[in-house]
C-alpha cells in the first residue's frame, strides 16, 4: 500500500473551514483514499473514503487531484469538537489491513 | 455509535502475569480486530479474526494470542504480560474483509508494572 505523508500539526478558528492535506505520491490505480480521526481517548472514527472522484458527506468532503497524488479533507465549519488527529491512509483492495501512520493534530481554536 | 465494548477500560497488572481483554460487539460482523497504540507509532494491528476461530497475526502478533469461539466476542490474551506491552488496546469491526469502514471501541489502558 501507498504511503502518506501529512503535516504534523495545523490550527483553524472555529466556524471556518479546516483544510487537511495529504500526499500519496506512490498511490497506484486501485487504491483508495482513506480518512480516520481520533478524538483524545477514543477510538478512531471513520470519516470518508474515494478512489478518483471527490466525495462529500455529513462529515466532510474530500477533495483528490486528478493525478491522485495528493487529497485534501475539508471540514467545511470547523467546531471545537472537530479538534482530533486526523489520519489520511491509502489502502487498495487486496485485503491489507489498513495502516495508520502519525496522522495530523488539528487544534481548532475559539 | 457501533456496539463494541471493550473490557476491562483500565487495568495495572505486574510483569508476567497473564491478562485477557475482551471485545463484545452486537453488530454481527464477521471482520473483527486488536490494535495497540503507543506514542509515536501509531495504531498497529495485532491480531484480527474473519469469523468464529478463524484468526491470523498482524505485524505486532508477539506475545499475543486471541480466540473468537462466539461472532459476539473476540479475546486478547497476553500469556505473560511485560512492560513493553503497556499501551492502549482498541478492538476494531468491519462487515467484510474489503470494507474498511472500521468502527472502533474506546480502548482499554493497560499498564504492565
């Protein structure tokens, strides 16, 4: 499976978008695009997934790049809430696990 | 949120006693999973099942065992705890092997002294 690279940290003020990059520069035709975050002491939670298209849903949208080397998680209203290590992984359908790496601190401030 | 509860939330043990966690879900998903999360290694998979007793190791299965007699239930013991193996242990669910939709539970603390 591809791997990802994401910034360590990022902030955002509440109410406005938060914008989470990802680069998968070694992601091949079948794999997806998958988003997890972890809120302190919880498991993580399932946000989104895609192969080429962008996807939205009640969580986020997310955005790929037509080469697929890169993404981006939106969170179109950030909340405090929202504050939580978010985890971009590539993953195909060949039945490997998927593989969380260190994931980006997003701290969304008042 | 999805039916898994892990048990016990927290538990101190000393070296080389044995412990066993437990993962009970009420959502009848055949894929089921333990991870362990450690500072800066993120969540690794330990061992996860495809069905009742079938099972198979992941990249950090050392000094681990599991058993999945019941859909329902899915066992982590460590025979012989060490120091090594404090961490927090999160059991995960998903419906088939391709989804990756996995939902988690909220973790056990376990803290071998």
């Amino acid at each position: 499976d591809a791997k990802t690279t994401q910034p360590t940290s990022m902030d955002c003020a509440e109410g406005r978008a938060a914008n989470l990059p990802c680069n998968h520069s070694t992601i091949s035709g079948n794999e997806y695009v998958y988003w997890y975050r972890q809120i302190h002491s919880q498991g993580p939670q399932y946000i989104i997934h895609g192969l080429k298209n962008n996807e939205t849903n009640e969580m986020a949208s997310l955005i790929i790049t037509e080469d697929r080397k890169s993404s981006t998680l939106i969170l179109p209203h950030a909340t405090l809430r929202d504050t939580a290590v978010y985890y971009c992984i590539v993953r195909g359908t060949s039945g490997s696990r998927l593989t969380f790496g260190e994931g980006t601190q997003l701290t969304v401030n008042p | 949120d999805a039916g898994i509860t892990q048990s016990p939330r927290h538990k101190v043990t000393e070296t080389g006693t044995p412990v066993t966690l437990r993962c009970h879900q009420t959502e009848n998903h055949r894929y089921m999973y333990w991870y362990r999360q450690d500072p800066g290694h993120g969540l690794r998979l330990i061992h996860y099942s495809y069905g009742v007793k079938d099972t198979d190791k992941g990249e950090v299965s050392d000094g681990y065992s599991v058993s999945r007699s019941k859909t329902e239930d899915f066992l982590l013991t460590l025979e012989s705890a060490t120091s090594s193996q404090t961490s927090v242990y999160f059991c995960a669910i998903s419906e088939s092997r391709t989804d990756e939709k996995l939902f988690f539970g909220s973790g056990t603390q376990l803290s071998v002294l």
